[in-house]
C-alpha cells in the first residue's frame, strides 16, 4: 500500500527542520505539494528566499528521511519559487515558536 500524504508530511516534519530557526520544513510552510503515485514520491518544496545557502541540504535532506521511511520508493524533491514563500504560508505553531503576532 502506498503511503499517504499525511504521512509523507509526518515524516517531513519530524526529520527535516530548518537549522538556522529550529522549526521544521513543513510548519515552515516550504512544502507546497506531495505527490504519491507507484512506486514513487515526489515533493515541491520551496525556501525563505531563492538565494538561501541552505538549499541544496535542505532538498537532500527532504529526499533522504523519505528515501529511508518509504523504502523501495523513488523520491523526488523539486526546489520551485513560484508562489514566492511568505510567512503567512507558516503553521501557528511556527508563528508562535518564531514571534510572529
């Protein structure tokens, strides 16, 4: 059985969190879009600005838990910029964590 969505997302909030704010990618709001097809998982994944140096680790990092969690699949993390991130993408808990109103 293929996994779900929510538990793609899970395993990305509990694995991959931002280094520099402490919070994870998911309550970030970076990830715009999960897709589960057969045999394979790709993600949509944006950061706080396109010329973030922690680009490429974050991505990697993204596509190893989900590699590691979800054996067998083919996994795919794509960086995209369009729509721009805002922190109104952010979860309340991230709003909290960071002071945001």
């Amino acid at each position: 059985m293929s996994p779900t969505t929510d538990e793609v997302l899970a395993v990305l909030r509990d694995k991959v969190m931002d280094p520099e704010l402490g919070v994870n990618i998911v309550d970030l709001g970076l990830v715009y879009d999960v897709d589960v097809g057969e045999g394979r998982i790709s993600i949509d994944m944006t950061l706080t600005t396109p010329g973030c140096p922690l680009a490429g680790t974050l991505a990697a990092q993204a596509e190893q838990v989900l590699r590691e969690a979800f054996e067998g699949y083919e996994v795919e993390v794509n960086l995209v910029f369009d729509p721009p991130w805002t922190p109104d993408r952010m979860s309340a808990e991230a709003r909290r964590m960071l002071g945001f109103g």
